[in-house]
C-alpha cells in the first residue's frame, strides 16, 4: 500500500513538475512574441524630437533604431523616403526592397515620431523672430532719413507699432503651444516664469524676458504722449536687450538654426540689423552736433 501510495505521490509530482515546465516554456515564448511585436521605443533624453532630413523619422530613430544617416532622407538610394520604407516594412538600408511607394509621395510621419506642438512652436517662433526684425529695422528707418525715403510709408510709427504687435501674437503662440508636447513637458508656469524648468531653464528664461520686454516696450509706445521723452526713450533702450536675447535663445534652442544655411542666413542678417544700429546711432549723433553747433552760433550772435 505505502509502495503504491508513494507511486501515485510520485506520479502526481511529476505531473505538476511537467506541467510546470510546459507552462514556463510557453510563457517565455509568449513574453518574447511579445517583445518583438512591440515597435523599439526611442530615448529622446529630454531633448525635443528633431527630423533634419525630413524623411518622417526623427534624428533619434534613425540614430538609436534604424541605423539610417539623418542627414540623408534617402539612406539606401533607391529613390524611397526612409521613413517611407520602415512603415512600408521595408528595409531602409536596402536598395532591393521596394516598399511600392514612391519618394514624390509626402513622407508617412506618425505623431508618435514628431508631435504637432513642436512644429507650431517652430513655425511660430520663426514668424515672430522675422517680425521682430522687421520691426526694429523699420524704427531704425525713421531715424535715417536717406533710408526712410526710400521704405516709406513702411518706415512710420504706425508701421513699426503694428509690426511689434503681430510678433508679440505669434511670440505668446510659439511659447504657450509648448504645453502641448510631452517630449518637453512644460507648463503655463514654466513658459511664464523665469527659470522655473528644469529643460534648459536659462536658455528658455531669455525666451520669457524677450517676452516681457516685447510687452512693455509696445505698451509704453502706444501710451507714449502720456509719459515724457526721457523716460520713454530711457525704457525704449531696453530693445538691445530684448535684441540680444532673442538671438541667443534662438541660436542655443532654434531646431531650424541647426541647418547650415539657415543659420548662416541668420547670421548675416543680424550682422546687417546690427550694423544699421551703428549707423542710425551716428546719424543721430551727427544730428545732435549740428544741433548744439547752430545753437552756439545763435548765442553767439545774440551777445554781439
């Protein structure tokens, strides 16, 4: 009895051991299945998602997942978007496998690869920066009068004022659009406080300054008969600043400054605003020695 008792004891052992084993072997298949029908997910590290090439996937996939240049939207050279080819199932580094869509076609981009947030923000921020120029070269123009002939009536104070106001619409859109992308995170307290992010805080806080400045400058233009000429002028001098960090702020976070060509037409172009400040300050300077000169003739004349 003990003898067949032990047997069936071990029968039952066996069977929960077998079955155990069964069930282990078909779980770890399982999860792997699992894990290849899961698509590799991309470590953006906290930086925004950026696609140089525009081929439908960000620098960071090609970089990380797909082994595809960045630089190049057409990896293989078969005449196919990378992008494209890896929705398609196609093999990116191969020029043999044809995904059955050709490169005229617009690139297939997922929002999961570039949120639409960041794009507004981008576009936004390019609109506002280029108004903004506008609109300190265009007050610059009223100041030279050989240049204010030939861009009147753009070089007014009408013009000027109207042209700071759409920059400071598409500025407060290219901010407040960012609490849309959850590459970034941000919130409306870490757009409208200085240096309260933790992504790049000081380089984003010359974002929210320039901000202000903006504000306060058209503000106190448009309200500029009820304040002296002093105190105007003395806070309208704050535009070198809101200047200055601007340009930084796009050149150290700008996603498009990072193409050469856009960045070195940037560059020159600021060269030539700020070349024009030196030149409408000579001009007033010029200005302001003919005046005291005229003015000590007629004292002069006065006493004798």
């Amino acid at each position: 009895m003990k003898k067949n008792r032990m047997e069936n004891y071990g029968k039952k052992i066996m069977l929960v051991a077998m079955f155990f084993l069964m069930f282990s072997f078909w779980n770890a298949n399982a999860q792997q299945d699992t894990m290849e029908q899961q698509p590799p997910q991309v470590d953006y590290q906290g930086q925004p998602p950026v696609d140089y090439d525009l081929d439908g996937l960000t620098d960071q996939a090609e970089i990380q997942i797909y082994k595809t240049d960045p630089k190049n939207p057409d990896t293989d050279g078969d005449g196919y978007y990378d992008g494209t080819e890896t929705v398609s199932l196609a093999d990116p580094l191969d020029a043999a496998m044809i995904p059955g869509i050709p490169i005229t076609e617009e690139p297939v981009v997922t929002n999961d690869e570039v949120p639409w947030a960041w794009y507004v923000s981008r576009a936004s921020g390019l609109v506002a920066f280029l108004l903004l120029y506008l609109s300190i070269f265009f007050g610059l123009v009223i100041r030279v009068p050989f240049v204010h002939k030939i861009f009147s009536p753009l070089g007014s104070m009408q013009a000027h004022g109207w042209i700071a106001l759409q920059a400071l619409f598409f500025a407060f859109i290219h901010g407040v659009v960012l609490i849309f992308d959850k590459f970034i995170n941000l919130s409306l307290w870490n757009i409208f406080v200085p240096f309260s992010s933790s992504y790049e805080p000081t380089l984003l806080a010359l974002g929210t300054i320039s901000l202000y400045l903006m504000i306060i400058l058209i503000v106190t233009s448009y309200g500029r008969k009820y304040m002296s000429q002093k105190i105007w002028r003395a806070i309208h001098f704050s535009n070198i600043f809101l200047y200055v960090f601007t340009i930084v702020h796009a050149l150290m976070l700008g996603t498009d400054l990072k193409n050469e060509v856009a960045r070195n037409i940037f560059i020159y172009a600021n060269a030539f605003l700020i070349l024009f400040m030196f030149v409408n300050m000579f001009v007033r300077i010029r200005k302001n020695i003919i005046r005291r000169n005229s003015n000590n003739v007629e004292n002069i004349n006065t006493v004798q």
